[in-house]
C-alpha cells in the first residue's frame, strides 16, 4: 500500500492466539495485511508463519520486516517512520494477540503520532480482554498489571497489594506471567490471598485447551489445573 502524495498508515494487526486461531481474525483484516509488504514485528520468523496461516498470497522473501523488540533502537524505529512518511504503509504484528498490549510495539506507535501519520487498529482476539468478558469479575473498574515480580518474596507481596487494592476500589487485577512460570504464580497467588478473594484462571483462549474458571482462592487449594508452558491471563478480585 503506497501512496507517495500522502503519508502511509500504521496498521496495528492482531494476531491469532494459537495455530487454531486463525479463522478468529476478520476477514478485512486479512485484506489489510494481504495488500502489506513491509512490517515491523517482535520475530521475523513467527512474522512469517502468521502471514502464512493467514493465506497471505504474495512471496514472502519479497517482503521487508523490521524487528521490534525492547532492545530496538529508536534509530531503527525511524528508519520505520521515513517509509511511513514517504507513502509506504506498515502493519505493526504481534506475536499472538493484539500489539503493544504486553507487547512491543507503543514506541512505534508514539512515533507515528508525533510524525501525522495514521495510526489504525484493527479488530482481533485479545487474551486479556477476552478473559475479562469470560470471568464475570468487575469489568466496570480493572487494571492490567502487566508482569508481576520474579522474585518470590517481591512477588508475594505484590500479590498482597494488588489484592488490598482490589478490595479497597472494588477493581479487578489483571496480569499475566511467561508460561513457564505460570505453576509457581499460581502456587503464590493461591498462598498469598484470602479464602473469599475470587481469581480467574484463563488458559489459551481461543486454542483448543481453553479453560476459564473462577472460584475463591479456598477452592482453588482444592482444584488441580494444568498451566505449565500454557498461556495464561489471571483476574484477582477481592469483594
């Protein structure tokens, strides 16, 4: 998509949640990423593969990725923002899920802003929201915590505030962890929180394992749930 009367347009483009997530995105927004030839992403490789699901129609070596990851330069995002400029547009891809929400990828967007150039978001599957909408928990008021400490005496009493803060505000605590790390955050959450406190455990939404429960943490000592290296979004919420 180039138009080099006017600048491109950044497209924020979600991606699916899992290899059986691919008929989740819109059928638009596979046109969108369809007529793309240059995108910034957090890995080239799994750029590709997406790309690929998706039925993208055009030689994939013909295309131009720029990787976007926490260590990239804003140099390198700039050379990102000359194409933008001169009329080229850009999709913006995240690994798995909508971008720059625990993701790589707001930098880029900041840029584009301060630089005129169209900023769209496209419509797809979004882990956090979706676990939201399934918990029953308080959608009114949340916040996203993002990653929680790893040390575990720093992460307990993380656990500890957030569940302080929950009650005090009547706000849901959303936050995920890397998924190898999901037991031990779970074992923590379980430990650290008050009988009557509900938590919402959701587990690769979308995929074909998906599980999503909410119970108070005094029957979560009592239940077994399989979360080691399996994608998962936790929602505390203390009444």
């Amino acid at each position: 998509m180039k138009n080099t009367n006017q600048p491109g347009t950044l497209y924020l483009i979600p991606a699916p949640i899992g290899e059986q997530g691919k008929d989740i995105l819109p059928e638009y927004v596979k046109s969108i990423a369809h007529g793309l030839t240059h995108f910034a992403v957090e890995k080239e490789k799994t750029a590709r593969h997406i790309l690929k699901t998706i039925g993208y129609s055009k030689p994939l070596d013909n295309l131009e990725f720029f990787e976007l990851n926490q260590r990239t330069r804003v140099e390198e995002l700039l050379r990102c923002i000359d194409l933008l400029t001169k009329g080229t547009s850009v999709g913006l891809m995240s690994e798995a899920g909508a971008p720059c929400i625990a993701d790589p990828g707001e930098k880029l967007v900041e840029l584009a802003h301060q630089h005129g150039i169209r900023v769209v978001p496209l419509v797809g599957p979004s882990s956090i929201m979706l676990a939201l909408m399934a918990s029953g928990l308080t959608a009114n008021s949340f916040s996203f915590r993002g990653y929680l400490p790893v040390r575990p005496q720093e992460r307990r009493k993380k656990i500890v505030e957030l569940e302080r803060h929950s009650r005090k505000y009547d706000e849901a605590q959303i936050f995920i962890e890397t998924p190898y790390r999901n037991t031990q955050l779970f074992d923590e959450i379980i430990k650290a929180c008050l009988d009557d406190t509900l938590l919402c455990v959701a587990r690769e939404i979308t995929q074909p394992g998906e599980f999503i429960k909410t119970l108070p943490i005094s029957k979560w000592r009592k239940t077994k749930v399989g979360l080691h290296k399996r994608p998962t979004v936790f929602i505390l919420c203390a009444k």
